[in-house]
C-alpha cells in the first residue's frame, strides 16, 4: 500500500531517492581567491551543439554562487570514486576566502576557456560561463550557463560507453540523512540493455513515400534510426512539397534540419563506428587493421547465423558476412536474400567476399 508523504524542505535530498551527478565547482571571487565545493544540482538545458547549456542550482548564500554571480565564469569537475573522501572535506563550511583545495588531494590546472582552475584528478571537466541568473524567492540561486569547453582524460572520447564507464569510475550521489551523513554508489555493477525495434520498426525499409529520393537524399534518410524514419519522411516530404518539389533532395533534409536547429554533425551521433572501419590510421600495421573489435566480431557472428539460415543449400563465409557489415540494418535481411537468389541462380554452394562484391558491384553499375 503506498500513502503521500509530507514534503518537507530538501525534499529531493531526504524523503526522495535522488540519483545525481557528484562534481566540485571551482569558482573565483572578485579578488581572484580560489573556492571549490560540491554540488548535485545539475541538469543539461540546451542539449544542441551550437549553443550548449547547463543548469545549476546553488544555496543564494554560498561562496560559490557569490563568485559566480561577482565573476560570472565557473568550471564544474567530475571527479572519480577514489575521490569520495576529498569531495567531502571540500564540502565542510570553511571560512569565506579559504582555499578548500589545500586540504585534499586535488589538483588545480589551466582551464581553457575560463580563469577559475580545473582539477587534474577530474576525468571530465566543463567550463562555464553566465548565461542568465534566477533568484527563486526564500530558495536556490539557478545559474542558466553556456558551455566554454568540455574537457576530458586523453582516450576517453574514443572509447566505447562500455568502457568508459569503468574507466572514469564516477560516483553517484544518492542524497543524505539529516545533513551529516551522505550516500554513493559506485559504478561497478553496470547493467547494459538493447533498445529492441519498435513494433513498426521492421517496416523501417518499406516506408512509403510519396515522392521521388534522389540517391543522396535515401541514404540520408537510411541514417535516420528506424523507429523515427517514418515520421522524419513525412516531415520531409511535406517540406518539399511547400518548396513545390517533386524530387526530395537532400537540400530538403539539411534545410529542415537547420529549422529544428540541426544540422550534419547531429547526424554523426547515430552512425557507427564500423562505417569508419576502412580508415586506417596513419602509422597503423596491417595485423591492427585487419583486427576486428569484439563488437564488430559480435555482428559478424549475428549476420552469418542469419545468413546460414536462409537457405540450405547456400552457405555464407565469415568474410562474406564482413563485407555486409555496411549496409543498413534495415536492408540486410533483404541483401542478403538477394545475395542467395543470385547464387542458387549460379550454382553457387559457398558465398565468400569475392561473390559479395561482385553482386554488390553488379547491384551498383
């Protein structure tokens, strides 16, 4: 049986479980004197690349509001679990004009964009500057911020989520009891889900259109996730058509993004790494090149279990599911059928990479 609870100040740290962001806030004040202290009220505000936002919520009366609202410019560090101990001590009440940094084990470096330092201990870093102050009445100081710089370990950006989590090793706040004692997690037990197709998802290759695609325009739209295309063809159809089109280019689709205040790079989040697969880097030996992530092994184990099931008569070789491993995941089902139809065609019993691009390079003449 579930009952209401009394909402009583600090709510969203004491009566309900909270999972949040542990970060120090590194500010100046008008005398350049440093000021580090922890805070968990943090949300993302404009998520877009072009004006990048950050909320923050402050007590009206810390240090660290006072200098931001004095300076304007702040900088928020993540620091890792190992930390624990040394975001606490940062947070005991020192006197104003006391630098909390000289009684832990961090470290303060250069930022880039901003005056206020950064904390070498810190995986990820984000500079900020005032965007737009809100003094809520008897409560929280909210700082609207733009975002100067993010900052991070060399390596991280590269890695998989599945491996950076472990390896920044943040900390999550989960609130307090009575103001003294503070609770956290650790990411140590990470659980990961795949997002299944939606129930329409496996239409995602038949969608109707009522309009001609040039060739740059379909693929484009192939690099929408399934779940979505149906919904971003018909908003670019109707686009086209207001612009009295009858062949949707893709014009279209980079002006209606630039409407939602989009534009290519957003597009960048939803490819994979494996399009990038044949670029190798310079210096890279032949044996780095030619070996395959346990990720892309994965697929190529997925796409050859569904390649051998097709037919009895046709079997497909590891490489020949490789050189699969580019299409669009709506069309490869229906690739692969293709495939099998030329090669029964032929008598073809083994399907290896050679046979692959030779339809491929047929299919594209």
């Amino acid at each position: 049986m579930k009952k209401e609870v009394r909402i009583r100040p600090f709510w969203y740290s004491d009566a309900w479980l909270f999972p949040k962001l542990v970060t120090v806030v590194t500010t100046l004040d008008a005398d350049g004197q440093l000021n580090a202290a922890p805070y968990s009220h943090i949300m993302q505000y404009d998520v877009m690349h072009k004006r990048p936002r950050i909320m923050v919520g402050f007590r009206q009366d810390s240090h660290t509001f006072k200098n931001i609202v004095a300076t304007g410019e702040f900088v928020i560090n993540c620091p890792s679990a190992d930390y624990l101990e040394d975001v606490m001590e940062s947070a005991r009440f020192y006197p104003e004009g006391v630098n909390e940094l000289e009684h832990t084990r961090f470290t303060a470096i250069p930022s880039h964009k901003v005056k206020p330092p950064s904390l070498e201990e810190c995986p990820q870093i984000m500079e900020c500057t005032v965007d737009e102050i809100v003094r809520l009445d008897q409560s929280s100081g909210i700082v609207f911020a733009n975002i100067e710089a993010i900052v991070m370990d060399e390596g991280l950006e590269e890695m998989d989520r599945a491996e950076r989590i472990p390896a920044m090793n943040l900390p999550i706040g989960l609130g307090d009891q009575d103001r003294f004692e503070y609770f956290f997690a650790r990411t140590t037990d990470v659980v990961q889900y795949t997002l299944k197709e939606t129930p329409r998802g496996y239409q995602a290759s038949k969608i109707r259109t009522s309009l001609e695609w040039d060739s740059q325009a379909m693929q484009g739209l192939m690099e929408i996730p399934p779940n979505v295309r149906e919904m971003v063809t018909i908003q670019v159809e109707t686009y086209a058509t207001g612009k009295g089109a009858t062949v949707v280019t893709i014009q279209h689709m980079d002006e209606l993004m630039a409407e939602f205040g989009m534009d290519r790079a957003v597009m960048d989040r939803f490819r994979t790494k494996d399009k990038d697969a044949n670029a190798t880097p310079a210096g890279a030996t032949e044996a780095s090149a030619e070996q395959e992530s346990a990720k892309d092994s994965k697929k190529i184990d997925s796409l050859l279990e569904d390649a051998n099931k097709l037919d009895p008569d046709v079997e497909f070789t590891r490489e020949a599911c490789a050189a699969l491993t580019s299409v669009p995941r709506p069309f490869i089902k229906k690739a692969m059928k293709g495939i099998v139809k030329k090669a029964k065609t032929e008598g073809v019993a083994l399907v290896d990479v050679a046979f692959v691009e030779r339809v491929n390079a047929e299919r594209n003449a």
